[in-house]
C-alpha cells in the first residue's frame, strides 16, 4: 500500500459549524449582558448577575458544540468530543466507520470498544465528511502495516 497523501498534522472538524457557533457565542455573551445593565430599576443587582451569568452558560454551551475535531499526527490521533478528549496510538485504532444514516463517524479500536469521532460528521456536509473518514481509514490502514 502507498503512503497516502497527508501532511502531518491534519484536523477534521465541522467548519461551519464552528463559523457559526462562535460568532453566536460572543453575541449572547454581549446581548445578555447588555440587557443586565438595562433592566428596569426595580431589578436587583443579584437579577443582573444572573442575567449576565445565564449569557455566560449559553455561551459555554455554544463553545462545547464548536470543540469537535479529530486531529492526526505521525504518532496517532486526538479525538476531541462535546467534553472528552482522547489521545490514541495508530496501533489501536482497528477501523473507521461512517455508514449512512450515522450522525458522526466511529472509530473501533483494539480493545473491543469503539469512540464517536464527532469531528467528522455527514450533517454539515455528507460528501465531505464522507472524505475525511476515507482519509482517516487510509491512514489507520498505512499504519497497520507499517
């Protein structure tokens, strides 16, 4: 088998996704905190608090939905998810599976378990996601035989 055509490191994520999610973020952080300070008069300062922490916790919603990515390098891949982060050898990484109807890709690994790999997902692009899994499986299958 050929070496395929990767320079190290490559990242998969949802681009638009994030495009979309980050600006977002930044606008119910600013809009919530914007409407704290004009809240009528009668409102407490703990209201206004809350009112800026409720932006706040939106927000950091948004951001988890924007981490997704599935990062490789010479060494292995970082699966990045909504809240987990996992480093893993080449070596334990048996397949790469994207079948239709699947909301991400999945990884099956050396153990029997298998990892939702959400940064490579068919619902912000089919023909593109469908890209990165063959991409990432012609690199888990390079180096099973290397």
């Amino acid at each position: 088998m050929s070496t395929p055509s990767v320079e190290f490191p490559v990242t998969w994520a949802p681009r638009r996704t994030r495009a979309v999610l980050l600006p977002v973020c930044v606008l119910l952080v600013v809009l919530f905190s914007v409407m704290a300070v004009l809240l009528p008069e009668n409102w407490q300062l703990n209201d206004r608090i809350m009112m800026t922490a409720s932006g706040l916790l939106f927000a950091g919603v948004g951001l988890m939905l924007a981490r997704p990515r599935v990062s490789a390098d010479a060494e292995g891949v970082t699966v990045v998810n909504f809240v987990r982060r996992r480093r893993l050898a080449w070596a334990e990484i048996v397949r790469v599976n994207l079948r239709q109807g699947d909301p991400w890709a999945t990884l099956d690994l050396a153990d029997g378990t298998s990892l939702a790999a959400v940064g490579i997902q068919p619902g912000v692009g089919r023909d593109q996601a469908i890209a990165d899994a063959r991409a990432l499986r012609d690199l888990v299958e390079h180096h099973a035989q290397v």
